[in-house]
C-alpha cells in the first residue's frame, strides 16, 4: 500500500506561491540595488563636480558660469532627493515583498509538516497491521502444528 496525502495539491499550490514570492523578493532587491546605484553616482557626480569649482583657480571667475554651476547644484540636488524617495519607496517594496515571502514560506512550512505527520501515522498505522497480520499468520502456523501433533499422537495411541 502506497502512502497518499490527500493535500499534496494544495502543497504544490503553496510551494508554487512560494516560488514567486521568492522571485518577486528578488526583483525587488534588484531595482532597489538600481535604485541606490542611481542615487550614488548622482551624489559622486554633485561631488567630483564642486570639488572641481571649488579648485583654486588662477584669472577671471565667469559669473555666468557660476550662475549655471548653481542652477545645475540646484538641479542636482532636486534629482538627489527624488532619487532617495525612490529608494524609500524601493526599500518598502523590498519589505513588503519580504513579509509576503516570510507568510508563503510558514504555509508551506504548515502543509509539510501536516504531512510529515500524516506519514508517520501512515507508517506506524502500517507497522501495526503488519504485526497484527504476522500475529495472525503466527497464530494459524501454530493451531496447524498442534493439529499435526494432536493428530499423530492419537493415530500412535490408537
């Protein structure tokens, strides 16, 4: 006899939604690491770009081009802060992809261990009809002896 867990359906099921909250996690980590990516090369951009203004400079200093150097700062720093909402909003996309991972991961977790038991019941339900099956067998082999027995002494005596 073959053990069946009658619930293996609904385990595929969990382990598929499992599947793709392990993929959706995924996919969120990865545009975060863009997102902060992004975000890095904006600030080392602002930065390489002031160090290089603030450089000691030798002759005239061109007003209109620290005007534009402001506007640009200015600019630069609009693009930082949307770049770090965007991070935000990116981390909690992870967060929330992660909680959705954890709550798939635990139902997965309920439907094997409901079937780890049901196995070892299966297996001890199992064990125990083959002993009482080998107790029956036993049994049998020992009234058909004693009949052999009974039957021979009584053939001899007579």
């Amino acid at each position: 006899m073959k053990f069946v867990f009658r619930l293996e359906s609904p385990l595929r099921l969990a382990r598929h939604h499992e599947e793709a909250a392990k993929r959706a996690m995924g996919e969120a980590m990865g545009r975060l690491e863009s997102r902060k990516a992004e975000l890095s090369a904006l600030r080392q951009e602002l930065f390489a770009e002031t160090a290089a203004q603030s450089a000691p400079r030798r002759g005239e200093i061109w007003a209109q081009g620290q005007s534009l150097f402001i506007e640009w700062t200015q600019g630069q720093q609009g693009k930082i802060l949307h770049a770090q909402e965007t991070c935000k909003t990116a981390q909690e996309e992870v967060e929330k992809a992660r909680l959705d991972l954890v709550e798939k991961r635990r139902a997965v977790q309920v439907f094997e261990r409901l079937r780890e038991r049901r196995l070892a019941q299966w297996k001890l339900e199992m064990s125990r009809k083959e002993l009482a099956e080998g107790s029956d067998v036993a049994g049998r082999r020992w009234m058909a002896q004693r009949r052999e027995r009974v039957g021979s002494e009584g053939s001899s005596n007579g």
